[in-house]
C-alpha cells in the first residue's frame, strides 16, 4: 500500500473539482490513488462549504393534500418471534372474580392505627374515600396477610404468567 500524500497541486485540483460541484467519488476518480473517504476527509479538513444545490433540490417538494380522515385504531394483542406460522386464537379475558366470598364483617375491619402484627393489612376500598379500611382477619405467622389474601398476594411464577389463549373453535 502506498501513502500518497496531499501535494500542493493536487489539493488546488481538489478544490477546483470540488466547486465545480463533482461527486467525492469523481474527484477521487480524477486524483488518482486516493478513495472517495479520502477525498471527503481532506475536504473536510479544509473546511470547504458545501456545494450550491441546483434550484430543483434546493425548494422542498410540495406535498400532496390528504383529505382528513379520522382513523379509529384497533388495539391488537402482542406478538413476539416469528408468527408467520402461528395459529389466529380468539382470546377469552375471563372476568374479575368478584370478591364476595371475601365479605370482611364489620367488627373485623381495622383502620390504620388499629392494625399490628397478628393483623391482616389488605387494604380495601379508596385510601381517599371515609370508607376505607383493612382486612383485619388473623394474620398467617411471618406474613402481613390472611390465608386469603396471601394467596392473592403470593403467587407461584408460574401462575403469574399469562396463560396461553384458547383455540378459536
């Protein structure tokens, strides 16, 4: 591999080249031992301005005029990986369970002064609202909730996660 040095004329026929509004690839066509990275390193380096544009680039093109349409968007369910060979399935959300097996009685609920550590701390309702409280039920050894809610609260890993959506039928 040669090193060609920047010679005084060659870096005058640089400039020329450049102004005359040749490509880097052209210049370094024209030079000679030198690549097109070369050329746009020492015109850098030069600190030579840019190039007049020719009038047609230079004016940003007009864009066409859309008529205004109001798209709904459709929220669609994650995919991850490949899924050009995966099957369409109709997920079924299954509803909340409802809590009515859960009713806490009155003289079992607690409020936050009341609550130690042999009571349950399930909050229910809005913290906000008059009519919040705690579980108060007798709370599992080691743990801040009942039997009830420390099955809500601690879940198995493999229980959290999503399970796969049933086959459309």
């Amino acid at each position: 591999m040669t090193v060609l040095t920047w010679t005084d004329d060659r870096v005058e026929q640089l400039k020329k080249l450049w102004e005359a509004g040749h490509s880097a690839s052209q210049i370094a066509g024209e030079l000679g031992n030198v690549t097109r990275n070369a050329v746009i390193g020492k015109v850098h380096r030069l600190g030579l301005s840019g190039r007049a544009k020719s009038p047609s680039s230079a004016a940003p093109r007009p864009r066409k005029a859309r008529p205004a349409q109001h798209m709904m968007r459709v929220a669609r369910p994650m995919s991850r990986g490949n899924t050009a060979l995966a099957h369409a399935f109709d997920v079924e959300m299954e509803p909340d369970p409802i809590a009515h097996d859960n009713v806490v009685p009155m003289s079992q609920r607690l409020s936050l002064l009341e609550l130690n550590e042999a009571t349950c701390h399930w909050p229910i309702g809005d913290p906000s609202s008059s009519e919040f409280y705690f579980c108060g039920g007798r709370a599992l050894a080691s743990l801040p909730y009942c039997a009830h809610h420390s099955r809500i609260a601690y879940q198995p890993a493999s229980d959290r996660r999503r399970q796969p959506p049933k086959p459309i039928r």
